[in-house]
C-alpha cells in the first residue's frame, strides 16, 4: 500500500510542477522534494524520467478524460449545450487557476513532440481520444437535427480542438478568459451555426 500511494504522490507533485514548469524545466530533485519521497524510491517505480513523464501524461489523460466525460456524454442534456458545458467548465477551470499554466497536453505537444518519439506518440493518443469525445457529442447533436447534415462531425471536432488550444495559449499571453470566451463563440455561431 505504502508503495503504491509513493508512487501517487510522485506522480502527483510531478504532474503539478511540469503543468507549472514544463518537462525539462522540472529537475528529479524537485519532484522528489515536492513529493516527499527518497530517489531510490523514484527508481522503484519508473525506469527513467522519460519513463516517468510519459506515466505523468496519463495522470493528465485520466483527469481530461473525466471531465470530458462527465460533460460530453451526459445524455440528460442535448447534445450541443452538453459540448458548451465542456467549454465553460474548462473556462472556470483555467480562470481558477488564475489564467496561468494552460493545457498540459497542449504544453507538453509543443515543449516535447520533436525531441521525444515516445511522447509525441502518447502525446498523439491522448489528443485523438479527447477528439472523439467531441466528436462522438457532435454526431450525436447531428443525428438529433441541431447541426446541419453538412458539417463532418471528425473535422469540426478537430477544428474545435485545434483552435481551443490556439485559444488556450493566448489566454496564457494575455492572462484573460477573453480568448477563450471569443473562440466558443466563434464556433458555436459561425462552425456549429447555433442559435443561441
């Protein structure tokens, strides 16, 4: 049990401080520190911080893929207010963190995806995953007659990813929600065309 919840809380205060610091800004020691564990301990559990950072990045995919998916499939809800709960719940989310940091996926696609193989591969699956939830919510929204025939469910879902990171980073630039509220705007009434 102790070895399990050592190797959690390296995880942890490891997700934390490469959300904060990025990759290969955050030094073993740190993370050790921060988690409050000895180095042998490290080397129990993970083979290398590659080893490492790449079990960080599921520790990152488990919390997306649950706030994904307690918003995009909650079939209480019509599918395209489902897919803007999504959007304000990451609004909040961010502005609780007081702007800063951003996506760690987004982060680490752009610190890691030319130097790592391994994890921009992870990196890949994790981006992939997270768009067939989109997706899945605006075929849904399709079928029940709120979008046009039109509009390819995996493209827009894609585009929407694409330009919600692109708004992500400038909402770091700037420090205000504003970025990310105009990109929900822009694609709710211009991609998706709904009436609000």
């Amino acid at each position: 049990m102790g070895k399990t919840n050592a190797k959690n809380d390296i995880l942890l205060s490891g997700a934390r401080l490469i959300h904060e610091k990025g990759y290969h800004n955050t030094g073993l020691q740190e993370i050790l520190r921060a988690a409050g564990v000895p180095k042998g301990s490290f080397y129990f559990h993970f083979k290398s911080k590659e080893d490492f950072g790449l079990q960080v990045m599921d520790t990152y995919a488990s919390f997306i893929r649950h706030m994904a998916g307690k918003n995009l499939r909650d079939a209480a809800l019509p599918p395209l207010v489902r897919l803007e709960k999504f959007f304000d719940c990451y609004i909040r989310h961010f502005q609780g963190m007081d702007l800063r940091y951003g996506c760690p996926i987004g982060n680490l696609m752009q610190e890691m995806s030319d130097l790592s193989e391994p994890f921009r591969e992870k990196i890949g699956s994790i981006y992939d995953e997270l768009c067939s939830l989109i997706r899945e919510c605006l075929a849904d929204a399709r079928q029940a007659g709120e979008l046009p025939e039109d509009i390819d469910a995996g493209e827009a879902a894609q585009f929407m990813f694409d330009s919600w990171e692109g708004a992500i980073m400038h909402m770091k630039l700037v420090r205000s929600p504003e970025p990310l509220v105009n990109c929900k705007k822009m694609l709710f009434s211009a991609l998706l065309r709904h009436q609000r």
